[in-house]
C-alpha cells in the first residue's frame, strides 16, 4: 500500500500520532486510506446533496475494509457563473481541481480515490487528476435532476434562459417568466438535458471510469445511494487487484467514449475536455478523430436541448449501457477495455438492451446515420471549430451573411437585446477564448437570447468562446486559432459575408488573400483583459481549445 510508506514503522509514528489525535483507531490506521473527494457546496444545484452520496461511498469503502477520508474539492456553477465575469472561471477551475487533487493525494499518500463530482468542470478536472495520479480511482457522480413541468410540458434550464429572449420580445409577461424560473428546475442534481454535466458524467461511464447507470440515475434516489456505495466496495476492489486509471484509460477507451458522444450528441465542450483527460493519461485526441468517428456513428437518442426527451428518460429506457449495447450491433466499440467494475466493457454489457425503442432508436433505424458534432475547418477556423450539428434547424445547416461583431459577450447579448441582428445575419463575438476571455466563457445567453427571440433558424453565431451544453441553434464555437492568438476571428469587420456549410464541415470569411493580409499589417493586440490574480496566469499559460485548452 502507499500509504504504508507514511504510516508503518518507527518513522511513521509521528503520522499515527496524528491520526490518533483524531480519533481513528490502529485497525483503521492498518488498512487501505481512501480519499473520499466531494465537491460538495450550496451554490451548485447538481453539488447540494453530495454529502449524501459521500456519507453513501465512505460506507462502501468501510464494508470492503477500507478507511474512508474524506477531503473537499471547489466548483463553479456555469449557470450563476454566466453572464458576468464570474462566467471567466469555470473552465480555469477545471485545473486547479486537478492540481489540488494531486496535491492533496500525494501529500497524504493516499491508496485510492472515490471522485465525487456532478456539474461541468468538475467532471473532468477529477478525471484529469485521476489519470495524472494514475493510482485506484472511481468515479461517482450525484447524479441528474428531473425535468420539470409546466402546463404539460417538460422543462429545464435551457428553457428559463430562452424565456429570458422571449420576454425581452415581448412574447412573455415578466409573471410567466418568473413562473418558469420556479418550475424549470425541480430539485437537486445535474440539470436535466443532456448538457455539459450530464455529458461527462454519461461518458465517464463510458470510459470506463464510472460505474453502469453513473450517467443516468436519478438524484435523490435510492439507486444513487447504492451506487455510491458499490463505488467505496469497488475502489477496494481496484486496491487490492492494482487496477489503475492508465489500466483503464486507453485510446480504446476514449474512442468508446467519442462514440457514444456521437451516438447521444452531447455537449460540445465534450471536445474541450475529453483531449484534456486524454492529455494527463500521455494520448493525444486531435479533432479529426472525433470527425471521424461522428461520420460512422449513428445519432441514436435526442435529449434536450436538441430533442423533448430528458435525463430521466434516458436512464427509463437503459441508459447508457442499453446505448452502448445497440452500438455494438454494428462494431462500433471495443469490447476488451477495461473498466473500475474489473470487467471489461463487452461483459458489464453482456444482458443490456433497450427497453424503450422510441427513446433510444434501433442502430437500423437512427435519427440520422452520423453522430451529432461536427468539426469545421476553412480560413476562419484554420485549427478546427466545433458545432453540434443535430441542434441546427436544417435551414440553417448551410449559411450565408453578413458578419456582425463584438469584442465580448456583453456587446453581442446588448445588440440582440436592442434589435439589433436581423435575418440572415452571423454574430461574430470574439476575444472570449481561452487566452482572450480569458477562460474561455460559456454563450448560453446570446444563443438562448436568438432562440427565446424566434431568430434561431435565421441567425449564426461564431465565437471564440464556448457555448453551453443547453445551447441550440446554428452556434458555432471553440474557433481556433483565437482572436486574441492572431486568428482570422480578429481581423472580421461588419459586414464581411461569412459562409457556413456543416454538411461540407467549412467556415470561411469570404475575403481576398491581400485583404487578409492588409489586416494583418494592420493588427495591434488588445491588451490582455485581466492583468493580475489567478486568471492573469492562467491565460499566459492556456492552449488553444483545439487541444483542449490544458496548461503548457
């Protein structure tokens, strides 16, 4: 055991010293020490109830004849983050979780990890320290809220954010909205869609690094409970056979997981933080992969916001194990990679099925025969943009327009707020990637703000920036090289004509190479937009979202 390098001994006796002093007994000092990390708060609705799924862990830990400690980690919420400058943070945290992960595990000599995350960063930064560590490691997420209701619809947090649109249009009272704010979100747990939380919490799964139904489950239920404490007795289990996360975290084991994303279509900052794992664990994730694997995948479920179909319906009709066994009808994973249950993939799948076929489709009858990202690429995103292709109305799917740009979010949201962006426009908003935001920040409220406005089938949105998992309509993101890195972004002025063809994967400005290149010239680098603090560093340090934004 590690940790026996610490505590066992004469010269671990000032470390037993301190444990005594804190009530743990010899029998507890003798086993296995298991760091429980919970990001438990009370500002993240998918992180309230975490105590409860770590209370569940630590119990499975000491069942299997662990010892149980327990040690907190921080997080954001995207969806009180954005909109500000708070939005800045989110993606930044995503490191210093890992890194204070590492800290943590290698300062106490710890045995093995349960990871207890549930919202966007969070997810993968635990993910990323799990592969960086590289000792036993689980994964078990609180799991996803219920959609909420009103007036017979099913409604979540994307639909506030569009209600938002739709009020500033006059086509809601400021009562009705406020009616959708009480009822969009109806308890605890990662927001109901199929957004960035539940992305990664699915594909966790997938990787291999969660248990079956750790992507699905309901909060508050007691199938979470359980599965939690199946994680403290499984963590015990990778202790003592030495299954670690590099066993587990394989390139097979990541383009299991880019399939299922496909096949689902998640979130589209899965690009942003599926390179980033992959980066810890020594493999390289370029976009042309997830390319690649979307043109074989079948698009097989279509939750919001790309679909009426939610969290909860997902995991009625099999979750994510009843997703990956219609998957292997046609060969499309492998089947030999490990996973934290100490079975590989094709025998936890061997009795899965769908139950519910209008939930998740026959792999012989998909929505579309390819998966739902897509990766473009032209003199405007010459390292790669990326898009949720099945969230775009198919008027939009090939696009002409004039540009309309801005230097922030702020700008952009204010202009279609004023009326602004007309039919046939494409929203330019720059300087709000990694380095330029920096932190490269979520657009819900533009895009929320075109939809709620009834433009979405009308109006593009191009950024440097991210958008987030609840984001619908033709927006594209992730635009590399950033504005703030001297890409093309930064040199757009009002009313150069941009062009847009997903199907054909292109997004061009349509200026001449001397006109580029008279811009060029011409060019001077704003000054960076935070100069000090936590931040200021970070963005010196960040790299491109093409390869998943992690730190030189």
């Amino acid at each position: 055991m590690r940790s026996n390098q610490i505590k066992k001994g004469a010269k671990g006796a000032p470390v037993r010293s301190l444990f005594y002093g804190m009530g743990y007994t010899k029998e507890e000092i003798d086993r296995p020490l298991i760091g429980i990390v919970n990001a438990q708060n009370e500002i993240i609705a998918g992180h309230m109830h975490l105590d409860q799924i770590a209370k569940a862990a630590k119990m499975g830990v000491a069942m299997a004849g662990g010892t149980p400690i327990e040690f907190p980690a921080i997080g954001i919420c995207d969806g009180i983050a954005m909109g500000h400058d708070g939005m800045k943070y989110p993606l930044a945290s995503r490191e210093l979780i890992a890194d204070s992960i590492e800290a943590m595990a290698i300062g106490h000599g710890f045995d093995g990890l349960v990871l207890i995350p549930n919202c966007d960063k969070i997810v993968p930064g635990m993910l990323m320290a799990a592969a960086r560590l590289n000792i036993p490691a689980i994964v078990v997420s609180g799991g996803p809220m219920r959609a909420g209701e009103h007036n017979g619809k099913a409604l979540d947090f994307s639909s506030v954010i569009e209600g938002v649109g739709a009020f500033k249009d006059n086509k809601m009272t400021e009562e009705e909205l406020e009616e959708l704010a009480r009822k969009s979100c109806p308890g605890c747990g990662s927001c109901s869609g199929l957004f960035t939380a539940n992305s990664m919490n699915c594909l966790t799964e997938a990787l291999g690094m969660g248990l079956p139904y750790n992507g699905t489950a309901m909060s508050h239920s007691g199938e979470r409970i359980q599965l939690a404490k199946y994680a403290g007795m499984k963590v015990m289990e990778c202790v003592k056979n030495d299954i670690k996360p590099l066993d587990i975290l394989t390139i097979d084991a990541f383009k299991n997981a880019i399939t299922v994303d496909m096949a689902m279509a998640g979130s589209s900052n899965t690009v942003l933080h599926l390179p980033a794992i992959a980066h810890e664990a020594g493999i390289s994730l370029p976009l042309e992969l997830f390319d690649e694997i979307s043109q074989v995948t079948p698009y097989l479920t279509k939750l919001s916001p790309s679909g009426k179909h939610h969290m909860e319906d997902l995991h009625r009709a099999g979750g994510i194990p009843a997703l990956m066994k219609e998957l292997t009808k046609k060969g499309l994973l492998n089947l030999d990679v490990m996973t934290v249950t100490g079975k590989t993939v094709g025998e936890n799948l061997k009795d899965k099925k769908v139950l519910d076929t209008d939930i998740i489709h026959p792999i012989k009858n998909p929505y579309r025969n390819k998966g739902g990202l897509a990766i473009l690429r032209g003199n405007l995103a010459v390292d790669g943009a990326v898009v949720k292709e099945s969230a775009v109305a198919d008027e939009m799917l090939v696009h002409i327009g004039p540009a309309k740009v801005f230097d922030s979010e702020e700008a952009a949201v204010s202009a279609i707020f004023n009326g602004k962006i007309v039919k046939g426009d494409v929203v330019v908003i720059r300087y709000e990637g990694p380095k330029g935001g920096p932190g490269m920040r979520e657009m819900l409220s533009p895009t929320s703000a075109i939809a709620g406005m009834g433009l979405d089938k009308d109006v593009a949105l191009i950024t440097d920036g991210r958008f987030s998992g609840a984001t619908r309509g033709a927006a594209i993101g992730h635009v590399s090289p950033e504005a703030m890195e001297g890409g093309l972004i930064g040199l757009i002025e009002d009313g150069d004509i941009i062009h847009i063809d997903i199907p054909n994967k292109k997004l061009e400005v349509k200026l001449s190479e001397e006109e580029i290149q008279k811009r060029k010239n011409c060019f001077v680098k704003p000054e960076p937009k935070v100069k000090k603090g936590y931040l200021a560093r970070y963005a010196k340090l960040v790299t491109s979202a093409s390869t998943g934004a992690v730190l030189k």
